[in-house]
C-alpha cells in the first residue's frame, strides 16, 4: 500500500465507504508506517484500533500515527494513559 498513487488511495477510500453499506464491519490491516495511503484509511474509518509490540520501530511508527492523528482532534481517550506515556519518553530519549 505504500506505492499507491493519489487516485488509487481515493478509489480504495471509495470503496471502503461502498463496502460500509453492507458490512457491520471492515477490519483494515495498514501495516507499519505512517504513508499518505495509511492516513487517508485512518481518517476515513469511525475507530482505529492501534496495535504496537514493544520494538522501537513499533513503538515510533505508532507514536507518529497516534501524534498525526490526534493533530485532527478526533481521538476521544487514551487507554492505559501511564503506559502511552512512559512509551513516548522512551521514544524522545
């Protein structure tokens, strides 16, 4: 997905919203990184499940994800708030 041209992120945002119609859900697996085709589905979608393993890739491609889209003002709470911090110092260091 991280070669996807403009308009190929904007016919897959496309049919995610048809497939809407007809599924209770859509379970979309973006993979690491923070591309323009990973930000256009997290935007697109109603939640956002963020899964992070505690590798040091893991962790700074999930804070970037979570920094980019808390910029939006669409994230409603932070779950296990003390880990989320201690996990972001560690990544300043």
């Amino acid at each position: 997905m991280t070669n996807l041209s403009r308009d190929q992120i904007q016919n897959l945002v496309r049919s995610v919203y048809e497939l809407d119609q007809v599924a209770d859900v859509i379970l979309i697996d973006t993979g690491a990184g923070i591309s323009d085709s990973v930000i256009d589905l997290v935007l697109c979608s109603s939640q956002v499940l963020l899964v992070v393993t505690p590798e040091p890739t893991s962790i700074t491609d999930a804070y970037a994800l979570f920094e980019n889209f808390a910029a939006t003002g669409r994230v409603r709470g932070r779950q296990n708030e003390d880990s989320y911090d201690q996990q972001s110092n560690a990544v300043r260091r």
